[in-house]
C-alpha cells in the first residue's frame, strides 16, 4: 500500500486504509456526473496520508515523509492549475463518521495552508491531535478502541458561501424534512457553531419550503495571508439570505441523491464559489452528533 492515496484512486474508498471522512468523498468523487438527473456537484481534488503511513512514523513525526508531500503537493498544484495552491489538511480517523460516531469537531482540521513545509507541518499536527485527551475521551465514551488516522490533503474552495445539510431532520429525527444552515464565507462558522446561521426546512419529498429562519450571521470565517480569520459580516449581507432559491433548491436535491448513493441519511458540508458548488463531506446523521 502507498503511503499516499489520490481521491480518486479506487483504493481510497477504503475507511480502513484512508479513514471515513476520504473514504466517504473518493467514493462520490466520480459518481456526481455520472447520472444526468442528479445536481453538478464536484469533490475538489485532493490527497490522503494513509492510517498505515501514520502507524508506521507516529513516533516520529512525518519529518520522513517530506519528499513524498512535496511530490503529491506538486502534484495537486497541477490538476488545479496553481502554484501553491491554498489547501485544507483535515485529520480523517478509520473510527470517523460512522453511523454511531462522528468525531465531528474532535480532530484538526486546518485551512488556507500554502506550500510544501506549511503541509508537512499541518500533517504534524493533525498526528498529534490524535492523542487529544478529548478524542480518547469520546472513544471510551462510545466504546471505541484506539483507531488509525489518516490525513485528507484537499484543494481549498474560496468559498463565498457555505452550508452543512442534513437530508433529514437531525433535532426531531423528521424523516420528510431536511435541514439547511449556511452563512457567508467558509464553512467553519457554520461547523464550529460561531454564529446563527440562516436556516431552511423543507419538506420531503417535494422539497417545499416549510419553513425560513433568517440568522444573524454576525461573523464569517475568510481567508487570510496567514491562514483564517473571523470578521464582522457586513450589515447589509446580515440582513439579506446568504443562500439564493436555487441554491437552496440545489443543495437539497443534492443531499436527496446522497442518500440514495450512499445508503443512509446524509450530513453534508458543501460550498459555493465563482466555481459552482462544491461538496466538501458527506458522513452519516449519527445518533447523537458530537
């Protein structure tokens, strides 16, 4: 087995190899065009540090690994056609989004990173947040044992909005209503609950809307020469939906194909740039979210 995986190579649809967070976005990776009904939805291109390649230099660090991330960064720099392409290096555990256990918010996950040394030391701290007294703590809570870690090295979407969908109501377990809450910017507000965001409820399977929350959406989480940062959200754009009809439409019909793909209730993270949508995870609506 390679010490790196491309989404794309059908050995990364392995959560065992590359843990449930890339296994889940290689296996959708080539599957968004392939039914002419479903919504233009790309997986941006990207990378995994297998669990085994962790396993093998945890002691150590990934000091080892050097050429072979500068390689694959090159090599990402490529397919999206930019010199020291703005990633997110995001920590993808084999124990991960599963149906009973997310790790949501419990590993790394760190954006706008640029250049072969600024990965190389992401990976180094996606490996070391591994041992987070946190993360062990919620395995023997859920009764996991000590599981692999693999690293997702993932093309940035500068994103001008972004949303995290649930193809079914995860707060009243409504199976004919599905969830959407975006905000300006990267999703990372969204995700990491900095603000209210705007919220759409609609019911399934027609995909009407039942029901619109307008939120305040007082920061947003934009790119920065030196990583990420959090501003004041305009007023005017607090004051108006950051998400249009036709996106709402979009991204609903898009959790809707998911779930029949993946099999099971989808929570998803997408985004939206001058490039369109773009899908950015795809894990189960566990139990109990955490």
């Amino acid at each position: 087995m390679p010490e790196i995986l491309w989404l794309d190579d059908p050995a990364c649809t392995d959560p065992a190899v590359v843990g449930g967070k890339a296994a889940n976005l290689a296996r959708l990776i080539g599957r968004s065009s392939s039914r002419p009904a479903a919504p233009e939805c790309a997986v941006p291109p990207g990378f995994c540090l297998t669990a085994a390649t962790h396993a093998r230099h945890a002691a150590v660090g990934p000091a080892a690994l050097a050429d072979t991330l500068a390689v694959a960064y090159a090599e990402l720099a490529a397919r999206c056609g930019a010199a020291d392409p703005p990633v997110a290096v995001r920590s993808s555990a084999v124990d991960e989004d599963g149906a009973d256990a997310s790790f949501a918010g419990m590993f790394l996950s760190l954006l706008n990173v640029r250049g072969a040394d600024a990965v190389l030391a992401a990976v180094a701290r996606c490996w070391a947040a591994a041992a987070d007294p946190r993360v062990l703590a919620y395995r023997a809570e859920h009764g996991l044992t000590a599981g692999g870690l693999a690293v997702l090295v993932q093309s940035l979407v500068d994103a001008d909005t972004a949303a995290v969908v649930f193809s079914v109501n995860p707060t009243r377990g409504a199976a004919d209503e599905l969830v959407i809450n975006a905000n300006w910017g990267l999703g990372e507000s969204v995700v990491g609950g900095l603000v209210t965001p705007d919220t759409w409820i609609l019911h399934r399977p027609a995909l009407t809307l039942s029901r619109f929350q307008l939120g305040d959406k007082e920061r947003m989480t934009v790119r920065t020469s030196a990583g990420t940062h959090e501003v004041a959200v305009p007023r005017t754009m607090r004051a108006r939906p950051c998400l249009s009809d036709a996106q709402v439409r979009e991204l609903a019909q898009l959790a809707v194909h998911l779930e029949s793909i993946m099999g099971w209730p989808v929570d998803i993270e997408c985004a939206y740039s001058e490039a369109g949508l773009r899908l950015l995870q795809c894990r189960p609506i566990t139990k109990r979210r955490g």
